[in-house]
C-alpha cells in the first residue's frame, strides 16, 4: 500500500519479551510480513520485566500507543512471568480506561516465537486502531509536545 | 477514655509495655494528634474522641524499631493495614502490643461547616451520638454525626477487630453506602467524561504528598518518586500528566496490598477523592480475581503476586467497554 | 561518560537496499556520546569484525551499538568481537535494523528514518550500560533422557558410550516408543524391530544407562548443570527384581478384554500385560483399571501363578530425586484425533484405518499376525485406498498446518509391501503433492510406481462412504485427468497427521522450555542451534522438535547427546550476568519479590544499612544470581524500585523509550 | 489490476493465494460433472482474473451451494464462497430484475436455510 | 471610598480583564483557590482561605527557567521570558498580603530573583478584609490587622456592596480603569464593619499567643530543647504545611528531558522532606526532628534574624487546618511557652 505521509503517523511502543514476541517479530520480517514503521520494538526479558511506569512513561514522551508482546500464557520461558503480566496489564489498563483514556492505545497480545503473522497482523491492526484514535492528548506531558 | 488510660497505665506499669501510641488532645476537639506516651503523667494528655480519625498502624514501623513492646490503640479499620504491615515484615507483631479500641464512626472537620467553630459536643467516646452541638464563633448549630462521618466510615468494613491483645469498647458498624457505588458511577461514564472528572479532581493536587506519607501502604523507605534511581523523581506537578503518572502509580504500587483505610481521602489539604483510585483496583480485583481484602490476614497472597491459569486477558477492559 | 561506537551493517543488500546506511552513520555522529561511526557490508564476517575492534582500540571506545540483524542472530558474535578487543562484551548493544525494519518496509524514507530511531535507542541504552561478569556454577554430570524411543534411546547410549551417567524416564512399561510398532522402515525396507531391539538390549545392559520405566517426570528446578528432578515411579505391582518374563500371570489373567495400546487397540490385552514380546524391561505392569483384584478385592491369579513371587498389590507409587546437568526431552509423537474428519468416516467403518494401524496389521506380533485383512469381516482387501494429507497442511483448526513429512514415504513403503505380497490388491493412492527429499527416497516413491504398479492419482478424496455390502465408495479427484472419481474399495488408509507427544506442553512448562503453537518445542535456533532449547541445558531429540523419519531422528539424537556430552564435559559454567539485583538502601524488605520470583532466587537477611550517615538492622533481600534466570518479574513487583535488572535496568529501559518517542 | 476480481476476493473474503491446489474441492463435488470449469479450477480463473471465463462459466448456475468445499477445504479458501461471489458480480452487472423486498416473506419456506435461497435468488435469475 | 455592588462583581471581573490579567479565588471541585478568572469561573470570595495561599502568582509551583535544544548537533539556550504584561490579584486576605512582604525580602534583596522581581511589578494587589475570621487564625499575633489589609487596593464587603479603597499609585490607576463602575461609598459604613470584625478577632483562641523568646536568640537557645524531641512524632513528613504556607520559599531546580532537549526549571521544595537539600555526600539533616525543627526555627528564629526581627509566619492558620497530623505552629509556640524555655 502506498504511505500517505501527509496522514497522521502515531508513536507506537511495542515491548516484546525476548523468548517468544521478539523472535515472532524476527520471524515477521525473515518473512517479509509488513506492518508500518511507526512501530518501535524493545526487546524486554519476558513481558513481566514491563513496568507500568514504561507504559506511562512512553505515553509521557509522546507515545500514542503502547502494546506489550509476550509469550502464549503457559509458553512463559521463565514460566510464570506472563501470567504475573497479564494481571498488572489488565489493572492498569482498566485504571487508564477509568480516567478516560482511550483504552485503544494499550493492548497486550500472546506471540510466539512462531507467529511472524500474528505480530505482523496485530502491529497492522493496532496501529489502525491507534490512527483512527488521533494523537494523544489525554496522556502526554505538554513539555514533549513541540 | 478513661478505662483506656488507666489500662495504659497499668501496662506501663507492670512493665509490659514500654510506651503507648495514641493520640493526644490539641487546641480545639478536633485538633487531635498522634502521639507516643512515654510515662504515666504524658498520659493525662491521651484523648479519644469522634476526632481520632488517624491509622496509627504506620507509626509502628518506628516504633518496631525500638527497645521494648508499644503498646497501640487500633479501631478495627486501622488492624487491616497492620495486618498488611505484619505480612510485608514492615511492623513486627512481639513489638506491639494491640488494644482493639472501638469505633462508632469518625468525624471530619470539614463536614461540620467550619467557620469559627470552638467546641463541638457530642464527639467523644463512647458517647458517640446522633446529633453534635456545635458552637462556634457566630452562633451554635447542630449537624448530625453521619452527615459529619469521614467517607471512610460511610463504607465501614465492619466493627470486627482483625488482630488484637485485647479489645476495649465498644463498635459499630456504620456503613450505609455501597462501597463501590461511586466508582460504578465514574466507570459508567463516557471517556470525555471520566477524563473531565479527573482533569478537575486532579488538577488540584499541590503534591505535598500528604496521601503517600500518610498511607500504611505506601511504605517505601524511599519513594520512587523521590529516588534518583529510577528515573522518576518529582516534587511538583509541572504539568497535568505528571498529577496522574503519580497518582496511578501510587494507587498501582498499593494495589492488592490497599486495605481501603481511607487516610488517603481524609488528609488531601485539597478534598481530592484518592480512594477512588484505590477503590477502582479493589473492586477490578474482586471482580477479576476473586473477593479479596488486604489485611484481612497475615499469610494470603496478594492478588498481583498471585494469577490463576485462567485469569482474563487484558483485552477485558475493551470488550467491557 | 561513555565513549560510543556506531556500526552499521549492509547486510549485502539485506539491510542497505531499504535502509540508507550512509544516512544512519551520519545521524549517529549527532548522537551524545557518538565518536565513531562506520558502515560495512558484512559487519559480522571477519573483516567487519576486525573493524570493530580497530575503532576499539583507536578511539578508546567504552561502548558499541551494532546496527544490524537480530541479537537473536548475531549479538554473540558481537560481544566476543568486543571481548577480544578488550571491551566488556556486555558494553555492546543490537539495533535491530533488518528483522524489524529493512525486511518489513519498503519506503526508503521511512525506513532509514526508523533505523535512525532504533540506533538511537540502542545509544540511549549503551549509555547507561555497565560492565558485566558472568558468574560460575558446578556442572552435575549426569544427563536425564525424558522418553525412551529411538531419540531418546540413542541419545542416551551416545552420552553413555561417552563416560556420563544417564538417565532415561519413559512413561510407558517399555522403551521402545514409536519404532517398536511400525512393521518395515523405508526405504530399505527392513524390520524396525530387528534394528531397534538391539538399541534397546544396548541401552538397558549399558553400565552408565538406567532406565526408568513406567516413570513420568513430576517436577524440575534448578538451571543449567544443576537441575533437580523428581521422578515418579509409578506401581507396576510386579517386582521387577523378581520377575522372570515368564509370561504366565498375563496368560492366566481373566481380565482380557483391554483395548492393547501397542495395537493401536485392534485387540485386546490382559489386565496384567507386557506391552509387546521384545519389552525392556520384560517385566509386566497390573492396570489397576482393569483388574478385578483392585476393582473388587477378589481374584488374585496373578499372585497365585507367579511362581518367582513377584506380585505385590501393595507397591507403592515411589518418588525419587536426581541431579541433573541437562536434560533431554526425547517425548515423540502421535497421530492426530481424527473426530473432525467425518468425510473420511473413520470411526464409522473399520476397514477405514490409519497407517500407524496398518503397520500393526502388516506386522507378524500384530493383531492379525502379519495378514492383511479387512478388520470387518477378516476378508482381503482387492482394492485399498490411500489418503495423502489427512490432517496436515490444513490451515483450520481441522488439523495441523505443517506437513508431517514422513507420511509420503511410509505410504509408498505400504504400498510397495502390499503389491509385493498381495499382487491381486490393487492400491490407489490420492495425493496433493509426493514429498521425497532424502537419500534414496524419491528412487523408492518410483519403484513403488513403476516396479509396483501402485495407482498414483494427483488429487484428493472428498468423501468415503460406507457402502450396504460392506464396501467404501471414495469420492474423489484427479486433478489432471479433469475427473471426478467414484471408486468402490475394501480398505481405506488415512495417511494421519502426527502431533508432538500431549504431555509435552506439561514437560515443557516444567522445564521452562518454550513450545510453538503446534506444541512442538522451540530450538534456540532454526538453524544455528537446531538440538537446544532456548533454555540452557535442555535439549531436544527427535519428533517432539518438529516432523522427522528414524534417520534423521537418529541423526538428531546423535547431535543432542554432543551437545550434552559438551555440556558436561565442563567442570564449570559462566552463568548469566544479567540477574537481578537489589539496591539495599532502597529495599523495605517486603518479601513482594520472593513471592513472584518461578527460581526462588530471592532470600531475606537482615544487615546493618548505612543509609547516608544513617545505621540501622534492616531486612533486605538478597539475590541468589546462580538461581536468577533475569525474568524481571520481582522488578515490577518492587515499588520503590529497589530491585532492578542487570542489563535490562529500569533506566535503560526507560532510556531506550525516551529515545523513540522523542 | 482487475476490478472484478478484486470484487469477487472482497465479496467472498477469500485469499485464492491460499490454495495449495489439493483438489479435495473438486472431490467433494456433487455438481463436479455437470460443471464446464471445476470447483478447484475457479482460484486460478480468479489469481489469473479470467473473469469474462468464470462469469460466463454455467458452473456458476450448477453450484448446489452445499458447501461441502467450504468445509472441507484445508486451507480455508472455500471455491464455494468464490463462485457465489462470481454469481453476485454477473447479479450486479445485469442490475435488473430485482425481487421487491415485500415480496420476499411470502416466498420463505421455513426449512430452507436463507443461505441457499439467496443463491437460488442469485443462481437461477438467468 | 468607592463602592459597587455585588451584584456587579461580574461585570467589575469583566472590566478588569479587558487590560490585565485577572486572578482571583475560584471554586473547582469543591476547593478555593487562586486561579486566572473567566466568565466560567466560579467566583467564591466567602471561603476565609484558600487551599493554597496565592503566593504562587507571584513565585508559582512550578515554572520554567530556560529550555535547551539540540538540534543538527548545535545547542541552543532560550531563556523564559519575564512577566511583561499587568495582573490583578483580586481577593487576597490580609495575612497573604503580608505573606508577600515576606517573599519580597527573600527574592527582591540581592540577587533579585528577576523572574519574581518582574511579577511583582507588573501584579496589582487588590486585597480583601476578613468578615469572618476562624479559630484557626492567628494573625494578630504578627502584627496583621484582618480589617484594615495592605495592598494597592483593599476591599470589603459590607450589607452586599464591594467597598474599594485605592491605597497607591498602582491602585489609582486600576482605579482609573474601572472608575465609571463605581459609586462614591461611605467611609463610616466600612469603620463599623472593621470594629465588627476587630472585636471577633479578640475572641479568637490564639489572637493573644505570645512570642516571647522567639525571634534571632531563638536559634542559641531553642535550638537544642528537648521539646522538639516531642514535637516532630507524629510528623508524616509530607509537604502539606509548606505548600499551603504563604511563605514558605524554598524551591528546587530540576532538568526535564522533553525528548528535544531539556527544560530547567524550578518549583516548590520542602523542608519535611527527606530529600531537601541532598547533597552527594547526603543530607545535612538526618531525622525527621532535625527537618522539622529547621521549619520552625526558620519561621521564628532564622528569617527574623536576617530580616529585621520579621517572622516569617503570618498566621494565616492554613497549616493549622491542612495538617494531616494536626501539628501546626500554634503547637510548637504554645509548647515552648509551656516549658519556659
């Protein structure tokens, strides 16, 4: 597809456990999956190393979406570690869904190792999801904004 | 009061206790403050009254530090976070020695029109009635005792002391309001306005950190938003973000381990509802994950270090809408 | 203040045909703390290599970031590169510019723009890395073999013949597995248990060699060259000590009408049974499911025949409790359920059976002692019906999305046997494409053809449909010929779609190894690394790692036993420094960290603190970093951040998300 | 890139890139004979947007809409969905002769199921 | 004398507006404070004190110094730009006036604070008499008289109508803006409201607290009282006191990294934390007693003692009402006087 720069490029986070999303996302370029370049990966040890401070923080500096990748609950490399994530996930993202932030921007996805579709899938639906959303303004800190 | 002075006494007495932790009278009624008794005499200062809103629960991290046991006066609320404490190996349980005191709910100044107000009757213990006189400056009037209840007590989670040495008095139970109706009511509006809500509550915030320092809780010997380490010290609001990056990473560093003491609520200079965002997590937490109540015990694990095989995805909180 | 490297990789053309090398170069010079940067078409051959380390040496270089391929790949490659030239390798940093960028866009603009972004992050993070050392621990040397098939059973012998102490745990009464119930193993057609039952003697009279069957793993902790496992052994009532294998008990039993496992349950077994005749060990198992002494208290005959004394109702499930150096996961495979694939109406008529049946059917020990008859009626087939395909390639939740690889040849090899022995049988076969890369395969599918007149139809079979005479009318396909085929048959053979082993996503989360959505385990790398786990000491043998036949099972048992024979040869191992870490000062001692941390890595002391002039006992947390795997778990869990991750610290962390979202 | 092509990927929602060209479509056929261009013969009519062919094709009226290739096809390409798909686009070519929506209630028979009757609708409007 | 009436405010509000920038105690969710008026603003001059004491007009909570950016490898330094434009400051009491004064001595004595220095000249103080003084005020003590404020203007409500009395230059020429708005108001009206309002200031409890021993020997000889031992206990060490405190001035400067270079900026510090002061070596005081002793002893010894025997309190009681523990200055006078030391 064509890029329309003139269209609004959001900021997206997306943080990726080392064992199962970062290799799926290895996989999705080793596959030539597309997905668009206003996805920034950082690779984390296992999706359970995310702090809720990252995610606020990202959308601080102006991040407009942030979605975390870790592995298939109960394929945990470390095997605990996606579950503890999914439950600290669930409540901050409803908190920032209480105080109005529209809950499109976060989104926690399973990804293995061997799912290059699904992460390129997720990143393109994602960020649709983001675009259609806007910038953020409800979640950003005004210095960053020039 | 007077049982529970003469029962200090004789605990300092006999040497069971090395000091007590109670409250002592102020200027006015309402003035209380928390305070450590050292000998007899100190203690014809010790007041108890509708006034005595404070936790003492967080003073006793100190007090577990020092020689001998303390003893502390404990409303059934307040043994929840002691509890909690006991759990995160923060207060040590041979270092106290704990009076379950009674409660028939705690007052807020501010709830009683205060515009020169010099004495308030009707607010001691255990007398506790149902009607408080109060005089003031421009004339007396009369307020009754539930419309002057701090929040908290509106929502009281029962007159059941959850540890103790010994219970004095006498409780009641004076909740007569659903404890999660307010936060049923923000999560029921839009986005816009969810987020108007909070922009004008939040917008008051002056970060005096009234809230964190209070909260048994927020126990940290060293703040996150205090420490250089993390990247994340702040001591003002510089912009709107940075009230709620605050205030949802303190609600989420108490979540699981809040036992909805209502401290938060009751000390913020500017009235911002803080057990709002506490109160969210309970009730995401009891809905989610099971009933819960932190302090309720000294040995469960707390839902966020805890998960089921089958707990819900994320993707809950955009199915819910 | 650190002094930083930039590199940057073509790739060839991988990276610099999307990605303007030139322009990322000239982008990192403007970063703080930049005072070199360089791009070369192969930054990880030898050359790129030796530039590195010159620009080390010449700038003084603190630390490095490498814009090339995924760390998966190459970040080794770079931290000994960096190693040797005297650089922390924990100084060196990956931006990942091919995988996640120049291989997934097109836009030249965009791309150069994003791996400017990537760089800097990488930057961001550098500067706030710290030099790493790896610690050490002790290696155990003993291997443990999880299944006792031909992978496992190789591999063990191969570690044994080595000089280690190994252990194999197989679930059922016997080793053997897979192997021990196919009849003929192509292309070479010869007996599977005249090759795998002299592997079986081998490994059970091996001096190094136990073998634990009837036995399941129960739980692992512990990490490379130190796991702990427990292993329980399930009551065979029958004293193994004591047993002879003279086979009376199972002769005498009453309880006769099991479904026999080994046959695929053509036939039935007694409740007291050895698997199959050539069993290791030869000793027999009560299924208390089935026996009338443990269903009612009464019977007994078993006890009563034996004349060695060996049964003993009152065995006991036993636990017992190695130490491991590494562990092999050896779990096999199975056919898929076949409930979803009504069209072919297996489950409707017996004369409609898988090929794994087929092989008991063809085999001499099997349910009709080698003649291949119609299980229906016991009649022989004049026409037989394969299906290719049934179950795998199928991108619904049918079936399997991968191909199962050895369905084609085992196809051809029933084939071949049947028209060998039965001339008067004519055999269809329906398939989709004939897969025969190997050695002497496609020679083999071509006999099968040519030699054999076996009927090749290039297409598929819609439906089987149960005739009233007793025939199966297939519906089907040929593709080339531009017609639709009705053809009547006695027999239809369902080429079935194999499956790792279900118990392997148990094993797996036991071991903290990853698995696919197939549930076939991960390899820590495709191709680099096809025998290891991605979880250090464990490894992977045979089908439970992806679709093999025997040779190459045999192949990979080999070269999963030199990985471990590799590993134990070691007295001792550098373990990950990137463990975490508490800050003492910070540390309210909580025990919030212990509670989520999988390794219990994490113990409370009480120390004296001098916190800024301040001395006090306080209870601290103290991580175990031979124990810490680095998850990060406990990180989030502490809030006043005291706990933090070596190498993936909450600063750099942050660092790296200020620099994209800047 | 062809139009109705493109029409006919969209309205079926189906990928012709996906099939691997097994023929089980074919096989489980019961309009197999009577059909000039064959169920599994209709992905590669669309990947090579031989269009003019396939809506020209009586296949397109000899399909009994029984879905048997939508269901069994491996790969979820569903010829099925294709040729109705071809069907609507010569419907809306045509653009006549459309049955009043009133009408419609009267004409239902419980039993059918609504899928088929709208290919009837299609398939037999000649 | 100039009066208008109440009614009128709104309009007065407007008129002020149209030339300066208009700030004044507004309502939002429940709370008063100082905040810039429009026509939205919930105007509430019958709450005795804001929550914040406006104090933040003139030295905010938070403000930037000067922004650094990188660009193409250059750095460039842009300094805040300094108030320019005229403000009013509408409403403020008596006690927050001379709060002012305080602040005055701190940052317009060398070297000037010129980010503050500039705010000052260009805020006129429009201030505003106490009609209804509470228990907790005591500004009698310092010195402060609730009926008769100091500023550029001052005002009173009395029987519905704002009495405006334009007391200097920058006040007349306020005045001179909005002239035509007001009637002629008599003087006498305003003298028997401030006779009212002076005999409720006698019987408020701590109208006669004494401050004897305070002042600059305070430092030598309170320094080391045991009292303070007592005192601090209950002491959560939160800021409350002295963010809501009209005089408290210490702030802090910190870098934000906004991405595209750094913000400097300052805002509000606290004494009570432990933090305040940190050094790299540590904190020069350690305990909690030693924090808040320093506060006090700022208040009454060490500011009077720079400052020509000037407390740095001035009563207006917020810390009495806003301690989340209940300790406030009253306390730590009334214990000292207690124990004669």
């Amino acid at each position: 597809m064509p890029i329309n720069h003139e269209e609004f490029r959001p900021t997206i986070v997306a943080f990726c456990c080392n064992w199962c999303s970062y290799a799926g996302a290895d996989l999705a370029g080793s596959s030539r999956l597309a997905y668009p370049a206003d996805v920034k990966i950082i690779r984390v040890p296992c999706s359970c190393r995310v702090n809720p401070m990252f995610i606020l923080r990202a959308f601080e500096k102006g991040a407009d979406g942030v979605i975390l990748c870790g592995c298939h609950p109960g394929d945990c490399h470390y095997s605990t570690g996606n579950y503890y994530a999914r439950r600290r996930m669930t409540l901050l993202f409803s908190m920032l869904d209480y105080l109005g932030v529209e809950n499109g921007r976060t989104r926690v996805e399973w990804v293995s190792a061997a799912e290059g579709v699904k992460f390129s899938e997720t990143m393109n639906s994602f960020v649709e999801k983001v675009r259609s959303l806007g910038p953020n303004v409800r979640l950003g800190d005004l210095r960053c904004k020039n | 009061m007077q049982e529970l002075i003469n029962r200090a006494k004789s605990l300092l007495e006999s040497g069971e206790v090395s000091r007590v932790l109670g409250w002592r009278k102020g200027e006015t009624d309402w003035d209380v403050e928390p305070a450590f008794f050292n000998s007899a005499e100190e203690l014809s200062e010790f007041i108890y009254n509708g006034f005595c809103g404070a936790n003492l629960s967080k003073y006793m991290i100190e007090a577990s530090k020092l020689e001998g046991k303390t003893l502390v006066f404990l409303k059934p609320c307040d043994t929840y976070s002691f509890n909690q404490l006991c759990k995160e190996h923060r207060v040590d349980r041979e270092k106290a020695y704990i009076i379950g005191v009674g409660c028939k709910g705690k007052l807020k100044i501010e709830n009683i029109d205060a515009a020169g107000i010099l004495e308030v009757r009707g607010a001691g213990y255990p007398d506790a009635s149902e009607i408080l006189t109060v005089k003031t400056l421009y004339g007396d009037r009369e307020v009754s005792y539930k419309s002057a209840m701090l929040e908290r007590c509106h929502v009281c989670k029962g007159k059941e002391h959850m540890v103790y040495d010994e219970r004095m008095g006498e409780s009641a139970d004076t909740s007569d309001a659903d404890r999660f109706a307010e936060v049923a009511k923000i999560e029921a509006m839009s986005p816009e306005e969810k987020f108007a809500f909070f922009q004008s509550e939040l917008s008051k915030c002056i970060r005096c950190n009234a809230c964190r320092n209070v909260c048994p809780a927020c126990s940290c010997r060293k703040c996150v938003f205090d420490s250089t380490k993390f990247d994340s010290a702040q001591k003002a609001n510089t912009t709107s973000f940075e009230e709620k990056m605050f205030h949802i990473i303190r609600a989420f560093h108490v979540a699981g381990r809040c036992t909805d003491c209502g401290e938060c609520s009751r000390v913020c200079p500017q009235g911002i509802p803080l057990h709002l965002f506490n109160r969210k997590f309970i009730k995401d937490i009891n809905a989610l994950y099971g009933d819960y109540q932190a302090g309720a015990d000294t040995d469960s694990k707390g839902p966020l270090t805890d998960f089921r095989l089958d707990d819900c995805e994320p993707s809950i909180v955009t199915k819910r809408g | 203040m650190q002094k930083i490297g930039v590199f940057v990789c073509h790739c060839g053309s991988n990276i610099a045909a999307t990605v303007d090398v030139k322009k990322v170069v000239e982008m990192a010079l403007l970063e703080q703390g930049v005072v070199h940067a360089e791009d070369y078409p192969y930054m990880c051959s030898e050359a790129g290599q030796s530039r590195i380390a010159a620009a080390i040496a010449e700038k003084g270089l603190t630390g490095i970031v490498v814009c090339s391929c995924s760390p998966r790949m190459h970040e080794a490659t770079f931290r000994k590169a960096a190693e040797r030239a005297g650089l922390n390798p924990y100084m060196v940093e990956i931006a990942n510019i091919r995988e996640h960028c120049s291989w997934i866009h097109k836009d030249m603009a965009e791309a150069t723009e994003k791996a400017t972004i990537l760089m800097r992050a990488a930057v961001a993070k550098v500067h706030l890395n710290a030099p790493l050392q790896a610690g050490e621990s002790m290696v155990t040397k003993r291997a443990l073999v999880i299944g006792g098939g031909i992978a496992g059973i190789q591999t063990a012998i191969d570690i044994a013949d080595a000089g280690y102490k190994v252990d194999i745990v197989e679930k059922t009464p016997s080793i053997g597995g897979r192997m021990s119930q196919l009849d003929k193993t192509f292309p070479t057609l010869d007996c599977s248990a005249c090759i795998l039952t002299p592997k079986m003697v081998e490994a059970a009279a091996h001096e190094n060699i136990t073998i634990h069957t009837y036995s399941e793993v129960e739980k692992v902790s512990g990490f490379v060259g130190n796991f702990t496992v427990d292993i329980r052994k399930k009551a065979r009532y029958v004293d193994i000590a004591k047993c002879t294998g003279c086979g009376v008990c199972q002769e005498k039993c009453p309880s006769k009408k099991i479904p026999n496992e080994f046959n695929r349950g053509l036939n039935n077994r007694s409740a007291i049974y050895t698997p199959f005749a050539q069993a290791i060990p030869n000793v027999p198992v009560i299924d208390t499911t089935a026996c009338i002494k443990f269903k009612t208290g009464k019977c007994g005959v078993c006890e009563k025949v034996c004349q060695a004394g060996a049964i003993n109702y009152k065995q006991q499930d036993e636990i017992i409790t190695e130490n491991y150096g590494a562990i092999v996961v050896a779990t096999g495979f199975d056919t898929i359920k076949l409930d979803q694939y009504g069209e072919y109406a297996y489950g409707q008529s017996k004369d409609v059976i898988t090929s794994l049946e087929l092989e008991r059917v063809m085999n001499a020990a099997g349910p009709t002692k080698g003649h291949l008859e119609r299980l229906s009626d016991g009649k022989a087939p004049k026409e037989i019906v394969f299906i290719q395909c049934v179950g795998s390639r199928c991108s619904d939740d049918r079936g399997k999305p991968y191909c199962s690889k050895i369905c084609c040849m085992y196809t051809a090899k029933h084939a071949m046997l049947i028209r060998d022995k039965y001339p008067d049988t004519n055999v269809t076969v329906f398939y989709i494409d004939v897969r025969t890369p190997g050695k002497n395969f496609d020679e083999f599918y071509r006999r099968a053809v040519e030699d054999y007149g076996v009927n090749y139809i290039k297409g598929q079979v819609g439906k089987v449909i149960p005739q009233p005479d007793g025939s199966l009318l297939v519906q089907g396909v040929d593709l080339l010929d531009q017609k639709q085929i009705l053809k009547k048959a006695d027999m239809v053979v369902l080429a079935t779609a194999i499956e790792p082993n279900t118990d392997v996503r148990k094993i797996a989360t036991m071991l903290t190894a990853s698995i696919d959505t197939n549930n076939f385990l991960t390899e820590a790398h495709p191709k680099l690394r096809p025998v290891e786990s991605p979880t250090a000491g464990v490894f992977l043998s045979g089908v439970c790692q992806g679709p093999k036949d025997i040779p190459e099972t045999v192949a990979q048992a080999g070269a999963a036993a030199v990985k471990v024979i590799g590993l134990l040869a070691k007295d001792k191992l550098k373990t990950n420094p990137c463990t975490a870490q508490s800050d003492e000062l910070l540390c309210n001692g909580c025990s919030q960290c212990a509670n989520v941390c999988p390794y219990g890595a994490i113990t409370y002391e009480t120390k004296l603190i001098n916190d800024h002039g301040i001395r006090e006992d306080r209870r601290v947390a103290v991580v175990n970093s031979a124990l810490c795997q680095g998850c990060g778990a406990c990180t989030v869990t502490c809030p006043s951040g005291a706990m933090d991750l070596k190498g993936f610290s909450n600063r750099q962390i942050l660092a790296e998300v200020d620099a994209i979202c800047r | 890139m062809n139009k109705q092509a493109e029409l006919i990927k969209q309205i079926s929602g189906v990928n012709p890139l996906k099939c691997m060209k097994c023929g089980k479509c074919s096989a489980s056929c019961p309009s197999y004979n009577e059909m000039d261009i064959k169920p599994h013969q209709f992905v590669s009519y669309v990947i090579n947007e031989d269009i003019e062919a396939l809506t020209a094709s009586k296949s397109l009226y000899k399909c009994l809409s029984c879905f048997a290739c939508v269901e069994r096809c491996p790969r979820g390409v569903k010829p099925g969905k294709l040729i109705d798909a071809a069907r609507q686009v010569v419907i809306r070519q045509r653009g006549q002769e459309y049955l009043s929506p009133d009408e419609i209630p009267a004409l239902l028979d419980e039993e059918t199921p609504q899928q088929l009757l709208m290919s009837a609708f299609r398939k037999y409007r000649r | 004398m100039l009066k208008i009436k109440k009614c009128d405010l709104a309009a007065l509000f407007a008129r002020i507006s149209e030339n300066n920038d208009l700030y004044l105690p507004v309502k939002t969710a429940g709370k008063t404070n100082f905040a810039a008026w429009d026509e939205t603003a919930d105007v509430d001059l019958d709450t005795l004190k804001t929550v914040k004491s406006p104090k933040d007009a003139f030295f905010p909570q938070s403000e930037n110094l000067y922004t650094c950016n990188k660009q193409d490898g250059k750095t460039s330094i842009t300094p805040e730009k300094l108030r320019e434009e005229p403000f009013v400051l509408f409403g403020i009491r008596a006690c927050d006036v001379r709060a002012i004064d305080v602040l005055d001595r701190v940052f317009l004595s060398d070297p000037v604070d010129s980010y503050y220095a500039a705010r000052r000249e260009h805020g006129i103080i429009v201030s505003y008499a106490c009609h209804a003084p509470e228990t907790s005020c005591f500004c009698k003590v310092f010195g402060i008289d609730a009926a008769a404020p100091e500023g550029d203007v001052v005002t009173w409500m009395v029987n519905g109508e704002l009495y405006w009395d334009a007391k200097t230059e920058k006040g007349a020429l306020l005045t001179a803006q909005i002239r035509d708005l007001l009637t002629d108001g008599d003087a006498a009206v305003v003298e028997t409201e401030q006779a009212a309002i002076r005999a409720i200031v006698e019987k408020l409890p701590n109208s006669s607290l004494s401050l004897d021993g305070w002042g600059a020997e305070a430092a030598k000889t309170r320094f080391d009282s045991p009292v303070w031992e007592q005192l601090y206990k209950p002491c959560l060490a939160c800021g409350t006191c002295t963010f809501v405190c009209p005089t408290c001035q210490c702030y802090d400067i910190k870098d934000y990294n906004t991405g595209s270079g750094v913000q400097r900026y300052r805002c509000w510090d606290s004494c009570m934390y432990s933090d305040f002061t940190m050094m790299a070596h540590g904190n020069n005081r350690t305990s909690q007693m030693q924090r808040f002793r320093q506060r006090f002893l700022h208040k009454l010894a060490y500011y009077p003692a720079n400052n020509d025997g000037m407390f740095s309190c001035v009563g207006c009681g917020r810390c009495v009402d806003k301690c989340p523990s209940h300790l406030n200055i009253v306390k730590v006078i009334k214990a000292f006087e207690k124990e004669g030391v």
